[in-house]
C-alpha cells in the first residue's frame, strides 16, 4: 500500500436528469479522520451512505466535503383547487337567478384568488433515486481523485523522508567512528584527568577515584544510543517501504530518535560528537515535521 498525505483536493460534478450537481473535497493534516459535511436542504438522507464511503477510504485527515445541487430545466404545473373550485360553481348556481348567467371564463376564474396555483413540477420515486445513485457515484469518483493527489503527495514526502533516515544513518555513524569513543582514547583521556586530580590534593582515595572514574565511563558510554538509532533507523525504512496509514508510528519513532540525540549530546565529551548530536537533532525535527503530513 502507497503512503499517502493528508493533503488534497478534488472536485467532480455530473448532470442527472434535470438536476446539475457538484462534489468540492478539501483535505488537510489532522490527528485523526474529522469529516465536515454540507449537503443542499432536503439531501440529508444520504449523510450516512457518504460518511460510510469516506472512512472506507480515509483513515486520518480534516475533510471539508460539499455538495451543490441546481435545477437546469424548471418544469411548472398547474395544480387546481377542486374544492375553491366547487364552491365557486355552486355560488354560480345559487345566485343563477339573480346575476346574469353568462358561462364563466377562464380568466375569471384564474383571477380567483387560491383557485388556481402554479409550482415547481415535483421529480417521481424512480427519478429521484436514480438522481441520488448519481450523486454517490460522483461522490466516489471524487475520492478516488483525491486519493490519487494525497497519493502522489504521500510518493514526495516518502523521497523526503527517505532521504532524512539516511542522513540520520550517516551521522549516527559519524558518531560511532570518533575517535574520542575508543578504549585507548577513553583510558588515556580518563588517566589523565585522575592524575591531575591525584597532583591537586594528596588527601583523595586512589581506589576510590579509579572506581568513580570508570563508573562515569560508564555512563558516558554511546553504544546503547547508537545502537537504538540503528535500531530505529532499520524501523522507520521498513515503515516507509510498507506504506499505508504509517504516519502514527513514524511520529513514535521520530520522538525515539530525539531522545536518543539529546542523550547523545548530554552525554558528549567532545566537540566532533557534540556537533554531530546537534546535527542530528536539526534533522530529526525536519523528519517529524514532514512525518505530521502523512496519514
């Protein structure tokens, strides 16, 4: 499965009888699936339906989803009130013989008011569900197309991301290879510093401070950051290889990466790791930042 982004537009629109209908979809990044629906008056029977389509597609994301729906052609009828009109015919009969009986005429009665009214010709059962059928596969063609542009986005980012992994890699090995994290490099560092301490007070513990020393050696020791980073490293090419909605795990490892910068440079006792801590921390920011773009 491709990654995907969590940015996107796409809009369809169909014609369905006399009807003209629209779909707009706008999505952005967003922590989990938000979708904001607005559908014309008297459409609201297929929220249900389309809610149901969009999280088959979409797993995270803020969607704005409209829907605009015109009639080209406007149809009049001519609906006839049966009982103003009885009335009005039986007042006729009544008053025969007291008014002149003259035939009514049809602009007569039309000027009656309530008589005779005219509106919008109303669709059939059928027309209607077939309008509705029309507008849900329009609905899907417009996911697929936005599917299609956060896919193409999701490509781009994975390139990006891909890249700051292997410039994590590299600095991770920067790290490993400094000299300074040789036994030889750390035993002669360490020997030096006990001397000088030794040379400045003749009431310290010989024993003692060795011990000290090679506990705080200890503590210094990168192997287990480093090891992590490879670790993470190996995690965060797999993820991205696999694809789909990865864009959770990914911020996780990003979170695990900084931790183990900022143990890198806490722990640093030279300025080339140093720099290379501070590196990577630049680098793992930029990777989380385009990590919260990706569903």
């Amino acid at each position: 499965m491709a990654l995907q982004s969590m940015t996107g537009f796409a809009r369809r629109e169909g014609t369905s009888g006399r009807s003209r209908w629209a779909w707009e979809l706008r999505s952005v990044n967003g922590k989990g699936l938000d979708v904001r629906l607005r559908l014309p008056p008297g459409l609201e029977r297929l929220e249900t339906d389309v809610r149901k389509l969009i999280a088959d597609r979409f797993s995270r994301g803020n969607l704005q989803v409209g829907l605009s729906l015109s009639v080209e052609e406007s149809r009049v009828e001519v609906v006839v009130n049966q009982e103003a009109l009885a009335a009005v015919l039986a007042l006729r009969d009544q008053l025969a013989g007291i008014v002149d009986p003259a035939p009514l005429r049809l602009d007569s009665l039309m000027a009656v008011r309530g008589l005779v009214e005219f509106k919008e010709a109303e669709e059939g059962e059928e027309v209607l569900a077939a309008r509705d059928a029309d507008i849900i596969s329009g609905l899907e063609e417009a996911l697929g197309d936005l599917s299609d542009m956060r896919g193409r986005e999701g490509r781009a980012l994975g390139q990006i991301l891909l890249g700051q992994v292997a410039t994590i890699e590299a600095l991770t090995a920067v790290v490993e290879q400094d000299p300074s994290r040789s036994p030889r490099e750390i035993a002669v560092r360490l020997a030096a510093q006990v001397a000088t301490l030794l040379d400045g007070s003749s009431g310290l513990d010989r024993d003692r401070l060795h011990a000290e020393a090679a506990l705080l050696a200890t503590r210094a020791d990168l192997r287990e950051e480093i090891d992590r980073l490879k670790a993470h490293v190996a995690a965060a090419r797999d993820l991205l290889s696999k694809g789909g909605p990865v864009g959770r795990k990914l911020d996780f490892l990003a979170q695990e990466f900084n931790r183990e910068s900022n143990t890198i440079c806490s722990k640093s006792n030279t300025a080339a790791v140093t720099a290379a801590g501070i590196e990577l921390k630049v680098v793992i920011d930029q990777f989380r930042e385009q990590v919260q773009n990706l569903e």
